[in-house]
C-alpha cells in the first residue's frame, strides 16, 4: 500500500476549501485521515447550513463519526485543515481523540494552536494531540487572500451599482 506524504492529504484539503470558496463560503477545507485513507472530510459552511459550528473541522469530524458510527475517531487519525483551527474546533478536536493536526497556514486572529491562543499549551484538556503548520502554506494561504480579495471587489461593485441607481 502507498503512504501518502502529508502534501497529498493537504491538496485534498484544499479542494475541500475550493468547495467552500464555490458556494460563497471561506474557503477553509479538512480531511481526517486513518489507516492511510480518508475518513470524513468537509468544509466551511455556516452561511449556507445557518449553522455557526459548520466550519471545516466540525463537518469532517461529523462526516467520519457518522460512517465509523462513533463518537470517537480511531487513535491514528490525523486531521488535515488548510486554516489553523479556532477555539471551537480545537475542543471538538480534544473529544473527538484526533492523534494529530497538520494545518496550512496560522490564522492570527482566531488561531488556537500557535497563533492568537495555544490552548494545548494550558494543561487542562484530557487529551492533547500533536500538531504541525506549514504544510502547503503559500497555496493555502493565497486561496483565503484571492477570495477575501474577490470579496472586497464585489462589495464595492455593488455599492458603486447602489449609487448609480440612486
């Protein structure tokens, strides 16, 4: 069987994050991977399922406990995120027993493992997983800069539109 390099699982990732970016979502993608195979995967979604806890990681988590019919993940599993993941995630990443993260690039504002806050680091959760950044960074952190970008034209092609029709 091929072991496949952290890069592969990381583009999947990232076209989960394209899927996202499709709808009108930030683009932020995730896989779960065990056993050398992908186990859930998902990405943002919280406009379009009105749900605030939609983010990547949360709907990969849902996606592999629902197919293992579990609420634990296998002790291997390694998650795959294109965006360091935020409060929230890192406490459903805590319960759902995740060994390991690999993200693409630090998220200043709400990042929870080495940016804004580094919840690992209190010592109070009862499980703790490893983590690394980096992987695939410039590509991960450019697909979030063109959509935030493409974003901010639109807002203003559309207030320029409002004041022509005024």
């Amino acid at each position: 069987m091929t072991e496949y390099s952290d890069e592969y699982w990381m583009q999947l990732a990232y076209e989960q994050a394209e899927l996202a970016a499709q709808q009108g979502e930030i683009p932020v993608g995730a896989v779960l991977v065990s056993q050398n195979r992908v186990i859930g995967s998902g990405y943002n979604a919280p406009i379009t399922l009105l749900d605030p806890t939609a983010h990547a990681e949360i709907q990969a988590i849902r996606a592999a406990c629902s197919s293992l019919e579990n609420y634990r993940l296998p002790e291997d599993t390694t998650l795959y995120v294109t965006l360091e993941p935020c409060t929230m995630c890192v406490g459903a990443l805590v319960h759902a027993r995740i060994k390991h993260v690999v993200f693409g690039t630090p998220e200043p504002k709400a990042g929870s493992l080495v940016s804004a806050r580094q919840l690992l680091q209190q010592g109070y959760y009862n499980h703790r997983f490893t983590f690394q950044n980096g992987c695939l960074q410039e590509k991960c952190a450019q697909q979030l800069s063109h959509f935030f970008k493409r974003r901010r034209e639109q807002k203003k092609q559309d207030k320029q539109q409002k004041n022509v029709l005024k």
